[in-house]
C-alpha cells in the first residue's frame, strides 16, 4: 500500500511546469480551518450484508447489529436490514441481480433513501449498483470515514481523515457522499436521478490534483510524526501507558476514572477520535503518562489505518497496553480477536498487554467467575461504577515497572546512592545505625544492579505489589 501511494505521489509524475503552478491547483482545497460536521442529504437507509457458507444467524446478526450502530453514529435511521448467502461476491455488482431489483423495490416502499453495504465495494461495483439499480450506495468504510469525519477535532486528527478520504476517493473520482458537497446540493429524487452535487463535481477535479494533496497532507503528518520522536526522546524517562480496545468498550470512562481528565463519553462508536493523555498518579511516585485513544473496529480499511499512523504511533511507542473489552457483550473474544490484529498490522503486537474486562456490573456473578477462569491474567472492573480500581492500579505498577521491595544496607559513604533511589524508585523507610542505613526501597528489575552488592539476605523475594 505504501509504495502504491508513493508512486502516485512522486513529483515526476506530477508534471508541473512551476511551483506556482502547483499552489494554484492547490489553491481552496487545503483549509482545514473552515472543517464542520457532514450535513448529511440522507436520514433513511437499508443496511445489507454479505453472508458466507457456514456463517450462523447469531453472527450475522451480530454484524448488522454493528452496521447499524455505525449508521446511527452518522445519523442515519435504518429502515430495514437484509442478507444475502453466497461464498464470493459478484464482480460487478457485489450482489446478485435479483437480490438488488427486490432491495431497490422494498426501498422503494419503504422511503428509503440510502442503502449501507457491510463490506468496501470497487469502484466499479458501487458504479453499477448505483447506476444499473438506481440506489445510492455506500460501503462500510465510507460510513466509517464519514463518522470519523464528524468527530475530527485536532487539527492531527482532520489531516489524518483528510488523507483517508482522498485515498479513497482516488480511484473512485467522486466526493465519498453527496453531502460532502459544500454547495449542499438536493438529493437523488425517488426515481433515480442524480442532482448535481459532488458526485458529479469530482469528474471535474483531476487525479493530479487529489494527488497532490495527498502528497501535501502526508507531509503535514511526516512533520507532526517528528515533532512527536522529538517529544517522545524528551520523556524517554517517562513510562507511557496507552489504552486500547474495541470501540465503545469503556475506555474513555476508565481514562476518567483513572485521571479525572473529562473526557467525552457517548453510547457510541468511535465517541473518542482525538488521542488524550494525562498523567497517572502511583504508589511508585515515578513519572508516568496514560493516553486514550481512537477505538478499534473489525474490517477497519488498510488506509485508515495508514492515515493514523501519526495517532497510533503512540500505541507503538507505550511501554504498557491496556487492553479495554466489554465483558458484557456477547461477543467479547471476537473484539478481543480483531484488537489483536489491529495492533499487529501496526506492530505493537510485542508490546506488554494487561486485558481489563471491563462493564462487569452488568454481569451474573456466576459469569464473572467463568470469564475469570477463562482469562486468569486479567483484571475485571466496571469503570462507569469504580469496582476494582484498586486493584487494577496494582497490576499497572507490578506490569509497567516490574518493581520488587527489597530490604539493603548502605554504607554511609553510599549517601549519593541513597539519594539517587529517592529519584528513581520509592523509599519505604530509612533507620540510621551505627554501621549503616538500613533501607526498604521498591524498585524497577531493571534498576536493581545499582543494590546488587547492598541486598540483604532474602530481602528481594517479594514482588510489589
């Protein structure tokens, strides 16, 4: 994908006479300034869903079930919802022809204006669907750029959904919805016909142009990924913990918990876009950073992924993971499952991962006490009621810093090293005897060559917490 990307957006292949040249095509299509929500031309819509041999009803359910939360996110009311069984797609159509003229007549006889495909269509199948069925279609992953869109706030975060819409659009040479129109023109009339809008504006707007703009949103990242390093080397003797999980797990209600930080917090899919970070407050005392950032969702399109790479470059550079999941969601194991594969596309799969089963005041007790079972490494809580916070703070300590309690006798004239434990770990107590001092400290494993030659006998067998 990114030597794809490259290519297209070499400066021969540009071919500009000037600079200026270059400015003047660019000029009005680059203000991230004048950025508001999408008005969107369409309140009503069919959802449809492609269905696999051996796939069972509770799983397709289950993935309507979140095409439908992703279309009320955008504001979009779901009128109806549909499937069709078949093991591949049809290539010029995605479905078959006799599913796509009875959807066209229900949507007909229903009012609705829009139908949601669950997967990312070609250019050519969303064409055909649009054009030989007279239905306005769009795929998953413009429903899903279109939220992110909405929920855009940082300047970083616009500029990353800004270059994932035009990855998209590139191939498509159309504005990814008709609302994306600033002119706001009407929507498709009942028959068919298409009003002018974006859609037909984008055949105007040459594939040069959008290439450049690529080109000049990927520089605007390249600069803010190394402010970011610049940063990140200047806190390198700061502990970084990163929350991640499936979107509309609880993480932004357990970064509130954590740090007070007020956070938005919605019943909806993707309510936190623009990563947050605070500091954590330990029992240590030592420097540590927690961040909250965009929720992960399965299917989530390759260049989305490429566009945030400035936001998940955090993820990438923690020390910690916390791995946020609704324990109350029938489902758990699958989301489990795909936060998996998002963190190995973006190689953070090696990172240090603690699970926090997450919305357990929702659960039967006997139930907690099989998910426990199931996954004996992690820490159950419930954020939004506060239930095992505590104890979710002592795994994060004994996870991020390894620390062991151990019991040393320092010379007197070691009263440098003294001070620099005060620094570096936390001292417990401190007595003052005739031929030494005598000192409980908790310290990181990494750290403890510094009192190898001061440890008391039987003093480091305690793990902290």
């Amino acid at each position: 994908m990114k030597k794809k990307i490259k290519e297209l957006t070499e400066p021969n292949d540009l071919d500009f006479k000037s600079k200026d040249e270059e400015e003047d095509l660019l000029s009005g299509f680059d203000e991230l300034e004048n950025w508001e929500p999408l008005e969107k031309a369409e309140d009503t819509a069919f959802i449809v869903s492609l269905v696999r041999q051996g796939e069972t009803q509770s799983k397709i359910d289950a993935n309507l079930d979140e095409l439908e939360r992703l279309a009320d996110t955008a504001g979009i009311t779901v009128l109806g919802r549909y499937y069709q069984k078949r093991n591949t797609p049809e290539r010029g159509n995605f479905f078959g022809k006799g599913f796509l003229t009875d959807i066209h007549a229900k949507m007909l006889q229903a009012q609705a204006e829009l139908l949601i495909v669950n997967e990312e269509l070609s250019p050519m199948q969303a064409r055909n669907i649009d054009q030989k069925f007279h239905i306005r279609v769009v795929d998953r992953t413009e429903l899903i750029l279109s939220i992110f869109h909405d929920h855009a706030k940082t300047r970083e975060a616009k500029l990353q959904v800004k270059l994932a819409e035009l990855e998209y659009q590139l191939p498509r040479l159309r504005k990814l919805w008709g609302h994306f129109d600033k002119e706001r023109g009407s929507v498709r009339s009942v028959g068919g016909s298409a009003a002018r809008g974006m859609g037909e504006k984008q055949i105007e707007i040459d594939k040069r142009l959008i290439r450049l703009q690529i080109k000049r949103y990927k520089k605007n990242l390249d600069d803010i990924m190394h402010q970011k390093e610049t940063q990140r080397k200047q806190r390198e003797t700061t502990k970084k913990i990163c929350l991640v999980g499936y979107t509309n797990a609880g993480k932004s209600t357990l970064f509130n918990t954590l740090t007070d930080a007020g956070v938005l917090v919605e019943d909806k899919l993707f309510a936190t876009l623009d990563s947050t970070s605070r500091q954590l407050k330990l029992n240590t005392g030592l420097p540590v950073v927690i961040s909250d950032t965009v929720g992960f969702i399965s299917n989530l399109p390759h260049h989305l992924v490429a566009s945030f790479r400035a936001t998940l470059m955090e993820v990438k550079d923690a020390n910690l993971l916390l791995h946020v999941v609704d324990a109350a969601d029938d489902r758990m194991d699958y989301y489990i499952a795909q936060v998996q594969l998002v963190l190995s596309e973006i190689g953070a799969e090696q990172i240090n991962t603690l699970l926090v089963l997450n919305k357990t005041d929702r659960l039967e007790t006997s139930f907690k006490v099989l998910i426990a079972k199931r996954h004996p490494k992690a820490v159950l809580i419930s954020a939004s009621e506060q239930t095992n916070i505590p104890a979710l703070l002592e795994r994060i300590e004994q996870d991020l810093f390894r620390s062991t309690k151990h019991r040393i006798k320092l010379p007197f004239e070691k009263g440098g090293l003294l001070s620099k434990l005060h620094e570096i770990g936390k001292v417990i107590s401190e007595n003052y005897l005739d031929d030494g001092i005598v000192i409980e400290v908790i310290l990181e494993a990494e750290k403890t060559y510094l009192i190898n030659d001061y440890i008391q006998d039987g003093s480091s067998t305690n793990q902290h917490p």
